[in-house]
C-alpha cells in the first residue's frame, strides 16, 4: 500500500520513515502504520487543480506573447449583479477577451458552453475564447461557433504555445 506523508502529501515506499524525505516532517509511529484515505483524495484533488491552473497560465502565456495585457482569475460583476469568475482575461487596445479553461477528462458538453456564452453576455464581453485539453462534442462545437466562440483544444494549445515562445 502506498503511503504519504501528511505534511507534504509526498508518496512513501512501504519502508518506516521517521522523517519524510521530501519536506523533513517528523513521522509519528501511527503515519508509519495507517493510510489515510482522506489524505490520498485530497493529494489527488489538489494534483487537479495544479494542472488546471498550470493549464490557464500556459494560455495566459500565448496571449502574453501576443502582446495582450492579461490576467487570471478576474471576478466580475455581470449586468444582473452576478458575480463571474473570468479564467483569462486579455486585453490589447480596445479589444477584450474572455477566456475560459476546462482541464477535463471527457470531452466538453453543451452546458459548459451555454454556461460561458451567459458570462459573456453578462458581462457584455464581445470575443471569447474556450480552452479545453479534451474535444468538444458536436453540439458544443456547434454552439460556440455559432456564438462566435473560438475554441482551443489541447493541440491548438501545443501549436501556438510552441508558436508564442519561438516568436519571443
């Protein structure tokens, strides 16, 4: 069975520690002999949400490179006095543009689409971009294309990242 420190989170081999070999912290006998379920979901969960944010800087990043004034996790105000988290925010001149980035493992549904074309609208922002590491289904595809949405998939990311970098 695999054991982590409840410290760091680091993964242990099935040998005794007294000190955890990623951060020092002290192992208490009862860390030696028990796993912990809890700490394993939240070593996992918090895995995830590294990989997400990691996916929205890259994104961040090629606009950065573009020349855009960017930034991550803006909450607005929508016309209705909603509040709406903005993953990526670009602005360059009079242009603004609305990002949103779904790390996900299944390909991206209507619903996530229909949820950010609201955003958009709520905030009165013209040009939005959305950015998945997974394909979008048919009908998603449909709506934001319809809805002037640009769509990133996890290649068109590679591409223009490799792109952005190289023209810096």
């Amino acid at each position: 069975m695999v054991k982590f420190c409840p410290e760091c989170g680091e993964s242990l081999s099935s040998q005794d520690f007294k000190f955890c070999p990623e951060c020092g912290f002290k192992m208490e006998e009862k860390f030696n002999d028990e796993i912990s379920s809890v700490q394993e979901e939240k070593k996992d969960s918090f895995s995830i949400y590294n990989l997400g944010e990691r996916f929205e800087q890259v994104v961040e990043e090629i606009f950065q490179a573009k020349g855009y004034k960017t930034s991550r996790r803006q909450r607005l105000k929508g016309e209705s006095g909603t509040i709406n988290e903005i993953d990526v925010l670009a602005e360059k001149g009079a242009s603004t543009i609305a990002v949103e980035c779904k790390n996900l493992s299944s390909p991206v549904g209507q619903s996530l689409i229909r949820d950010f074309i609201q955003k958009l609208y709520e905030l009165k922002i013209r040009k939005g971009y959305f950015a998945s590491n997974s394909e979008l289904t048919t009908g998603a595809s449909r709506l934001a294309e319809q809805n002037n949405i640009t769509v990133w998939t996890k290649d068109n990311c590679t591409c223009l990242a490799r792109y952005a970098y190289k023209s810096n």
